[in-house]
C-alpha cells in the first residue's frame, strides 16, 4: 500500500484550495440528506489487516459521525481469530464457507472477537477524535440466535432476533457501535454469527438508511475477470435475475442475499464496495459516481 499512500500525498499537493472547496460543496447534499440517519458498515477483509487501510475506514466513520450521521460498525476478524487457533494449536476447519465451531473454537472466537479485535477498533476510533463503544451481540440481547445443528458445523448461529435498544442509545448519544458479532442462543450458549447476516439483520431492526459492506471485490461484476464490467446499480428483481443466470455466483452470493433480505424490511439501500480502495465509505456515499454497487428495493 506504500504506493497507493504516495499517489495520495501527490494529489493532496496538486489539489488547490478551490479543489477542497469544491470538493467539500459537492458533498454538501449528501451530508445534508444523511444527517440524523443510521448507516451499518460491515467491516472485515483485507480493510481490516492493512494499517492504511484501517486507518482510512476510522477516520471516515469518524467524519460521518462528526456531521451527525450515526454510524455502527460490524465487524468480523478471520485472519486473526485464525492467527490465535494456531497458537493454541487448533486448526482452522471450513465447510461450505463457514467456520467449524467447536467448543474450543468458540471460546477462542469469544476472546478473539470480542476482546482483541473488538476493543482494537474501540481504541482507533477515539484516537482518531470520534467516541465508540464496544459490545457483542450478547450485550443488552442484542442477538439471539439458534445452532444451525442441520449444518453440523458447531456452535454457529442464524440470528432471529435484534434487539437494537442498546444500538439507539449509543447513537442517540453520538457514540459509534462497534458490535463483535457473537449472539446467545436461549440457554445462554454462546455462537458465531456470519458478520455479513448479522450486519443485515441490525441494519433491518435499526431501519438503517444503508447498510454497507466491505469486501475484497470493486462491486458486483458481470465478468469477474474484468473490473470495467462493475453494475453500479441494481434492484431486487435484477440480482435474482444475474443469480439465476450465474452472473452473481460464488460468495458473492451470501451478500447479494443477505441485501436483499434487508431491503426487504426497510434497509433504504445496501452497498457493495471494495474495502481495499481509499476512503471507499466516503467515495460511495457522498458522490454521485460512487465507488461500489448499490442495490436497492
């Protein structure tokens, strides 16, 4: 990324201070049209390992939260939860996409989730002069859960119920979400949750603005192999349409569903953009152009 951070500080130099005025008058519409309103980024993928990647995500949260959008940050964390299960000697075991969750997998996706990762970002945000509390899904039942035993994958979750009370009062009071998603199912078990689904379901019980997701793709694609061929628009009909023909396909898949089931509780408008890209929150919410696919009813 080193020189993607010099291409940066060259074009900073290069912009006047008519540039940043203009700039910042452009943005003015979208920052007056999204004031007051929630937004729910998931976070997770190479935005999550890359220091100036991290950094560019923080501080545009933070500038959001700063013009009174409220903001709530999903997060998931593989690479590290993977990190420590090989620490402790445990392998990393897939199926169908999903990680198998044992007893001791879980524990260490608890401590690794919730704790590490979790109250990591807590601390960015407010070095970087927003406020943030950290929380799971087990704090004030935020997300109940059941075992999706069918799956014999362990103790991983499918969210049926959000309970955002805890959520509104953070946002009320300008303070930034940040939720480690690990629900409870009804005995108080513990279980992961895919942080995809879960960022769909809080956006949808928050009737959230938007819901964004950041991933390792520029959007959706109709020819994976090349970028010119990113859609960047579309609406329920026409994903079911590009699924059905396997245009959408693969783990892109999961997302494009997991929009469309918030959408159809009152998200206004779930993004797919690429989290390795530069201030990618910003460029897709306050341009005309964005930078991902957005997808609405």
């Amino acid at each position: 990324m080193a020189s993607a951070t010099a291409e940066e500080a060259e074009l900073r130099k290069q912009l006047t201070n008519l540039d940043r005025v203009t700039i910042l008058s452009e943005a003015l519409p979208y920052l007056q049209k999204f004031r007051g309103k929630t937004v729910v980024v998931k976070y997770g993928g190479a935005a999550m390992k890359d220091p100036t990647l991290k950094a560019g995500v923080i501080s545009d949260l933070v500038l959001l939260s700063c013009v009174g959008i409220r903001c709530v940050l999903v997060h998931g964390g593989g690479p590290e939860i993977n990190s420590w299960l090989a620490k402790v000697g445990i392998e990393a075991v897939f199926k169908n996409g999903l990680r198998v969750t044992d007893a001791a997998t879980m524990e260490i996706v608890e401590m690794v989730l919730g704790g590490r990762v979790n109250k990591s970002l807590v601390s960015l945000i407010q070095q970087a002069g927003g406020k943030a509390v950290g929380l799971t899904g087990k704090d004030g039942q935020l997300l109940r859960a059941r075992q999706m035993v069918e799956l014999d994958i362990g103790y991983v979750g499918e969210v049926t119920k959000v309970d955002p009370t805890i959520l509104n009062v953070l946002v009320e009071d300008e303070y930034i979400p940040v939720v480690a998603t690990i629900a409870t199912d009804y005995s108080g078990q513990a279980l992961n949750i895919n942080a995809d689904t879960a960022a769909g379901e809080i956006a949808a019980a928050l009737k959230a603005e938007k819901l964004v997701l950041m991933t390792d793709v520029p959007g959706v694609l109709r020819d994976k192999n090349d970028i010119g061929t990113k859609i960047q628009s579309l609406d329920i009909r026409s994903c079911r349409e590009l699924i059905q023909d396997g245009i959408i396909a693969g783990g892109m898949i999961p997302k494009i569903e997991c929009c469309i089931r918030c959408l159809s509780q009152g998200v206004k408008a779930a993004h797919i953009i690429d989290g390795r890209a530069s201030h990618s929150i910003l460029m897709e919410l306050l341009t005309d152009e964005g930078v991902g696919t957005m997808i609405t009813g």
